[in-house]
C-alpha cells in the first residue's frame, strides 16, 4: 500500500506534536510525505502535480493542527483547487474513488473539551464531519481519525509514543477490522 501524507502546518518548525510525528514519518521508507507549507509558500499550487501525487497512492493522509474548528488555510485551499470537477467528483471525477482518507489531527485543548458539555460542545468526530463529507464527495472511504488531544500540556513521552502509534496506524491493513 502506497500512504501519501498531505502535511499542513504553516510553522511546523515550532510545533512540537506535528513535528514529532513528522520525524517518525521520515524513519518510514513507504511514506511519501508532501509539506504544503513547504512546498507552496507562495500558496501557488500546482494541481496537476497534486492531483498525480493522489492518483500515484492508495491511502492518503491529511495531517494538520485543528484551527478555528477546521484545517489551516493551506489546506482549505488545496482542497478547493485540487478536488476539481471532472476529476474528484462529477459524472467524471472518479480519479479518487475507492482510495482511503485519514485524517491525522492535533488540538491544544484535553479531550475532555470535545464532547457534550465540554468547552467546545461537540466531538471531534462531529466536528470532523465537514472533512468525512467531503470524502463522501470523491468517492474515498473514509477511515477513522487518528487524534491526539492535548498538545498545549503533552509531555515528550507522550509526544513520542503517538508518533511511533500515528505510523503504525496510517500503515495498518486492517483499520476498520
């Protein structure tokens, strides 16, 4: 299985959980990691070589921090340039059908927060809803999210051990069994 890992984080170089696991990412040879900040700081993307990055895996990966209940602007953009008409959806837009999404996402807040009664009122898995009816949208099946809540008060530990949990999982055959 080929896991393409679409990474938005606009100051990843003072993250500390995003960059922990972008470290473990690189250990793994499977895994083609894409930095959107990186690659566009311009933000001008290139969409034909975005759409072939997705054509050419089976798993894709969107990992980001959780901003403003949603994903950093990067990532909003690319998804409005390259999940065209014709292509992701449409009568045409098939090139992503039947291809996996995981959404890889970091918050601030303990997780208590995301849920009934919390401070944010709903879970990530509603919150996340927007992202899994997208993905409904262009044919991917959507796996469960892999969330690590907590990265204003983690300890490096912790840090550590979700990264080596975060790659076993995007490289899992068996997710949904």
């Amino acid at each position: 299985m080929k896991v393409l890992v679409i990474l938005a984080h606009p100051n990843i170089e003072k993250s500390v959980v995003n960059k922990t696991w972008l470290e473990e990412l690189r250990q793994a040879s499977n895994i083609t990691i894409h930095e959107l900040y990186k690659q566009y700081p311009d933000e001008n993307i290139d969409i034909e070589r975005e759409q072939r990055l997705c054509e050419e895996h089976d798993r894709i990966v969107w990992q980001f921090p959780f901003y403003w209940y949603s994903s950093p602007p990067l990532l909003k953009k690319w998804q409005d340039e390259v999940l065209t008409h014709g292509w992701a959806y449409g009568s045409n837009g098939n090139k992503l059908h039947n291809k996996e999404l995981i959404l890889a996402v970091t918050t601030g807040s303990a997780k208590e927060r995301y849920q009934a009664g919390g401070r944010n009122n709903f879970s990530m898995s509603e919150l996340l809803k927007p992202f899994q009816a997208t993905s409904n949208l262009i044919g991917t099946k959507f796996l469960p999210a892999f969330i690590f809540n907590g990265s204003y008060t983690a300890i490096d530990e912790e840090i550590k051990e979700s990264a080596k949990e975060y790659v076993n999982y995007i490289l899992a055959s068996d997710i949904f069994e």
